[in-house]
C-alpha cells in the first residue's frame, strides 16, 4: 500500500508539471482569398496570436495546390507583413501560407489562401501613338504574353482617353494568339 501512494504521488506530480500549451494562431488578412490582378510583387499580411510570444514567421509560396512546388520561402522574424521581393509570373494563380513559431518553439499554420497575379499588359504595335488616319477603318494591331491561351480581352474603341466599356466596345474575343490585328467597325 506504501508503493502504492508513492507512485500515485509521482503520476499526480508528472501531470501537474505539464501544461498544455496553445499554439500560434495565423490569421491571413490580405490579399483575400481567391483575389486577382496581384501585383507581381504584392505585400501578404496575417496576424499572429495565442502561444507565447515573441514569434517568428515563415512565408511560403506555393505555384500548385498540392503545395509542393515551392516559389519562394522567407523567413522574416517578428514580421506579420511581407513584400515579395521576387517578380512572380503575370496571369498565374500563386498558393501561401505563413508558418508561425513562438518563443517556446510552438508552431501553428495558417490556412492556405490563393492569389492570381495580373496579366501582362498588351502592347499596342500599329497605329502610333497620335497618329493621324485619313482611313475610317484604319488596322489596329497589338501583341499579347503567347503563353496565355484563355485570355479574354476587350477592344476599346472610341474618341476619349477615357475609355469604359460599354458604348466604347467595338470587338471582343476570348482568344489569344499572341499576336492580334483587326480592323474596328467604321470609325
């Protein structure tokens, strides 16, 4: 009976020295979810709590939803902003999340969110800037990133600098061949 309390003394004093602790809480607050027309070097933000602080983060970034194709990875300390310092890929749908660790090496992850970043812009080839048509169906032509094929785009036509789709739309097509020319309905 002896024996027995000792080793019931030591079970209680074994569970009384170890606490539970709670781990980082990572909280993703931009770019939203599912967000689109990132910039190619675009600022990701979260928030860190519970565990015991102080805490350090880890940025991952991911091109595949598998998350195991990873972009970039940084470390950034105390830090709960991040601007990316490396230029990401026009049109293309990026996967992150941040791992946090605290001061008693504790870890917790945040949900993976997504981001799509934005396309490349078309670069117009004919006419000129400023040029003066004597046709009122003159050839416009503009080249598109080839390595997009299920881009939509839309032609704006119209006597402003302040085109808005709606009236101003002349043409529009989901397709691109990389290299566009078309003449607008007359002028």
């Amino acid at each position: 009976m002896k024996n027995l309390r000792f080793f019931s003394f030591i079970f209680a004093a074994i569970l009384l020295g170890f606490t539970l602790q709670a781990q980082p809480v990572v909280t993703i607050t931009s770019p939203a979810n599912a967000s689109t027309s990132a910039s190619l070097t675009p600022t990701l933000d979260w928030t860190v709590a519970g565990g015991t602080g102080p805490y350090s983060s880890t940025v991952n970034i991911y091109s595949d939803a598998g998350l195991t194709n990873l972009v970039h990875s940084q470390n950034v300390g105390a830090a709960v902003s991040y601007a990316v310092p490396i230029t990401l890929t026009y049109n293309t749908r990026y996967y992150w999340r941040v791992v946090a660790e605290d001061a008693l090496l504790a870890s917790g992850t945040s949900a993976t969110f997504t981001f799509t970043t934005l396309l490349a812009t078309p670069v117009l080839a004919t006419p000129a800037d400023a040029y003066i048509s004597t046709s009122m169906t003159p050839s416009l032509a503009w080249t598109m990133d080839p390595s997009r094929d299920n881009v939509a785009f839309r032609l704006l036509v119209g006597t402003s600098s302040g085109l808005t789709v709606g009236a101003d739309l002349n043409r529009t097509t989901s397709v691109n061949p990389g290299s566009l020319s078309t003449t607008p309905l007359a002028l």
